[in-house]
C-alpha cells in the first residue's frame, strides 16, 4: 500500500537487540555525551563470549517468531573502531544471521566516518542499516558542541549510503548550545530534504561528568523546559511525518544508570517523552476541529481509533481536562472503537452535525 501522510503506518519495528561501543571510535567527547550514564553498564571492550551469551539472552526472552529480530550497534562511532575489531562484531553478530534467529544488523556513526570504503564492510556483513548521528545542521550548534564535524559532513554521509542501498536513520538533538527555535526547524527542514527512513529526536539533558555539566554548573547553559521540549518534538514530528518519515524514538532511553541520584542534572527528562508528544499532537489537531464548533455546545462526541485512545486524552487525562475547560456547558463523551482508522478524530455535536479531520503521524 503507498505511504502516504496522512495515515497511520502499521508499526512493524524489530525487536532491537542493542550492542553498545561505548565510545568506541569517537575521536573526542562531545559537550553532551556521556556513554556511562545513557549505556549502563557495559563492558568498554566486547569479548565474543561477552556477545554470544548476551545475543542469545535476549533472543531467549523474545521467542516471537513473527517478529523481525535485530542486532544494532549503538553508543560511539562503529565505522571509526579499529577495523579488526569492527570486523569482529560485524563477523560475530553476522553468524546469528547466518543462523536464521536474527534478522538484519544496525549501525550508528558519525557523518565524517563514513566512505565509500568503510561502507563495503558493512555490505560484506550484510548490514542494512546505517544510522548517522547528525545533531543538528547548524555548523556554529555543531561546534559549540564540539561535534567535530559540519553539515556539508552529513549530507555527503546520507548520499553515499543512500547510493549503497542502505536504509539510512538521523539522531538530532533539541536544545543544544547555541541553538534556537529557528535553527531547530532548519534542522528538521534540512532532514526533510535528505529524506532518511527514519529520525530519532532526543531533548538535550545535563550528564553528570559532561563539558556541559560544567557550563550548566557556570550558568552558560540553560535546558529547554519539559514543556519546550514537548513543543519542538511535536512540531518536528508533524513535519517529519507529513514528509512520509518516520520518527522511531523521543527521547533517551531509560538506563538502570539514569535514576540513580546525581546522573542527570537538569533538562527535560521523561520516561514516555514520545507520549508526551503524541498526546500534544492529538490536542493540536483536535483543537483545529473545534474551532468549527461553537462554545456553548451542549454535546461533544468523539470516536478515535482504541489504539489512539490515550493519546487522545493526554496523560492523567490532561487533554479532556483542556477540552472541558474550553467548552465547560458541553457533556464529553469519548468512544473509542477498533474499526476506527489510526489517526481519525470524528467529532459529532448535539445537532447531529459531525466533523472529521485525519492527524498526518506515521508511526
């Protein structure tokens, strides 16, 4: 079926099995990382005893034959380790698929890393996915975060690997220094552009032993609010997902490494950052479709699809609560049924008149 925007796409994700190099091939620490904290507690050098027992625990606890199984290498600059080494993981992780348990290898680099020559390596081991950590595509931001790399960098990454048929993916960052609402959205215009498969969003927050811990503690640096973050995540999201490009996470992943006092000093941390933005889209669109309804309707009804339901109404309900407030005489019914298209919000007021509108979010 054509992708088109304005739908919902049926979530087929893998089930990943993350590996993580922990700075491995990375020439020098950005302002922001801190591979410790957002990894857990891996070990800094693999063994392949290490790798196995490790791969074959997770297959061990998904034992779903349906879904595709993935081994993703995350947490540094793959096509930057020693080319050995890189051999090694690639050769270990390539015989589970030999095997028939898993699926497809992942990789995640930087943009300056990636060439026509390191990326036969990849296709030698069957890799089908290359992900760029890109951050951003404003060079003064890239600096500031001593990225070590400029935009022109992740262009000239995304065209090579896109001419070698890989499925290509972009982290970019919201809240670094030096950047602005505006420079955000160039970003994320500039990604459109690029057209990538896929897009992970994460909202900066402060590490404890980070060139930015040490800039926040100065006072030279100050996080986007919790509030902000949603914001900009909910318009790249519609951005993104009109473009047909599929956003595959917000925010950090929870490590055991995370919670522990004194690990993340300040920004906007949340453990569902992307229901957050979800539910703010809801609200976004479902406030354009009241804007055809007057205020002192007696009745609003709305249908959603039952797997739209909580997205619908926002955590703790915050969005009925919005809705309540705007339209304080009206009896809010909300219905959610399983024939209901993802993404469709039908409306009906006491008149009998009924309103539809289609949210352009694929997932």
């Amino acid at each position: 079926m054509k992708k088109t925007s304005h739908e919902f796409k049926a979530n087929n994700n893998p089930f990943i099995i993350p590996v993580f190099i922990m700075n491995s091939g990375c020439p020098h620490r950005c302002t922001f990382c801190n591979q410790k904290i957002t990894a857990g507690n891996f070990p800094q050098t693999i063994t392949k005893d290490f790798f196995d027992t490790y791969i074959n625990s997770h297959l061990a606890w998904n034992k779903d034959k349906s879904k595709k199984k993935e081994i993703a290498f995350y947490g540094g600059s793959f096509t930057g380790i020693d080319p050995v080494y890189q051999e090694d993981l690639l050769s270990w992780a390539y015989s589970f698929v030999q095997k028939g348990v898993v699926n497809s290898l992942r990789i995640s680099t930087r943009p300056d890393y990636i060439s026509a020559v390191n990326v036969s390596l990849l296709k030698k081991y069957n890799v089908t996915t290359v992900e760029i950590g890109a951050q951003s595509f404003v060079d003064e931001v890239l600096f500031s975060a001593q990225r070590g790399h400029n935009a022109d960098s992740i262009i000239k990454a995304l065209t090579i690997l896109k001419n070698n048929g890989f499925q290509t993916g972009l982290h970019l960052m919201a809240g670094l220094p030096k950047d602005t609402k505006e420079g955000f959205i160039y970003s994320i215009d500039k990604t459109i552009e690029l057209k990538p498969d896929t897009v992970r969003i994460h909202p900066v927050v402060v590490l404890s032993g980070t060139a930015l811990a040490k800039e926040f503690r100065r006072g030279e640096y100050k996080p986007l609010e919790l509030s902000e973050a949603v914001e900009l995540c909910r318009m790249a999201w519609e951005k993104l997902s009109m473009a047909g490009i599929r956003i595959i996470r917000m925010g950090l992943h929870f490590s055991p490494e995370m919670i522990k006092d004194g690990s993340v000093l300040a920004g906007p941390i949340h453990p569902a950052l992307g229901n957050l933005v979800l539910s703010s889209v809801f609200y976004n669109h479902t406030i354009k479709l009241l804007e055809k309804v007057a205020p002192d309707t007696e009745e609003l009804s709305f249908v959603v699809s039952n797997r739209d339901t909580s997205s619908f109404r926002g955590l703790n309900n915050a969005n009925i609560s919005a809705i309540k407030t705007l339209y304080p005489h009206a009896n809010l019914i909300v219905k959610s049924l399983t024939g209901q298209p993802r993404g469709k919000i039908s409306l009906t007021i006491k008149s009998g008149k009924s309103f539809n509108l289609n949210i352009p979010v694929i997932i």
